[in-house]
C-alpha cells in the first residue's frame, strides 16, 4: 500500500512539471515580444535574434504599425519599440519581421483593454486560470498533501 501511494505521488509530480514545459518549448519563437498583452496607447518593445547578418531589420505589427529594430545591449539582437493605437480592438494580431537577405519571422501578441475599477486580485492578476495551471497546482497539493499524511502516520507508528 505504502509503495503504490509514493508511485501515485511521483507520477502526480512527474505530470505537474512535465506537462507545463513541453507547452512552453511549443511556444518558443524568434521573436520576442514585450508584455505579451498590451493595452491601447501602450509601448511594445519587440526583439529578434533571427537575423544573421545586418545590424537592422524592418518589422510590421498589425495593430501598431512599423517597426524599425536595431542593434540591442544585448549582442546579436536588435530590438525595436511601437505604439499600440488607441483605437485598437482587443484580440490577438501578428508582428512580422523581415532580415536581409530573406529571413522572416512571425510572432502574436495580444491587445486588451485596462480594467476598469479594481484588478481581481487573487490567483496573479486579472487573467483567468489554464486548465493546464489548475491541474498541476492540483497535483502539487495533493503529492504535498499525501506526504504529510504518510509522515503523520509513521510518525504515530513510530512512537
């Protein structure tokens, strides 16, 4: 019984922490892309380290315009900055960004309108939850849960 509960409990922590990794490698883009959403009249700044040769490249957000990136602090990397219009709709548009002599990478970012009032306070921010979130948080209290009670009773056992 004992050996079945510390399985359960490993395969529960395996499956928190190997589930919310494989989702952020699938994301990963060459283009960057800062904060992910953004709200009308903010400034965005996008970086890219896609371009081989060349210390510039031309970007084109759809909701924002141009973008001139160049050469960054950080080395290999140029960065640019746009405005997103204050008549943005919310929703999510794509930044595309052209390197000579051929490169073109693709990236989304997401508009939204500012709260108004208070921000829900809670679980981090005003933003819901993944189902993906949920279920690991899930299993951390439950692996941490089981433990506890597997200590308490060999505690008690023991004395």
């Amino acid at each position: 019984m004992r050996t079945a509960r510390v399985l359960a409990v490993g395969a529960l922590t395996v499956v928190a922490f190997g589930l919310p990794g494989a989702a952020a490698v699938a994301d990963e883009s060459d283009v960057h892309v800062s904060p992910d959403v953004a709200y009308p009249g903010s400034t965005v700044t996008v970086s890219t380290s896609a371009c081989e040769s060349g210390g510039y490249a031309k970007g084109q957000a759809e909701a924002g315009g141009q973008i001139n990136l160049i050469e960054s602090d950080n080395e290999g990397e140029l960065a640019g900055e746009f405005t997103v219009p204050e008549d943005a709709e919310d929703g999510v548009y794509s930044i595309t960004v052209k390197c000579p002599p051929a490169t073109r990478v693709v990236t989304d970012f997401e508009v939204a309108r500012q709260p108004d009032g208070a921000v829900r306070g809670g679980f981090g921010g005003a933003g819901g939850m993944s189902g993906t979130e949920i279920a690991a948080g899930s299993a951390l209290i439950l692996g941490a849960a089981g433990g506890l009670v597997a200590r308490r009773r060999r505690a008690g056992a023991a004395g």
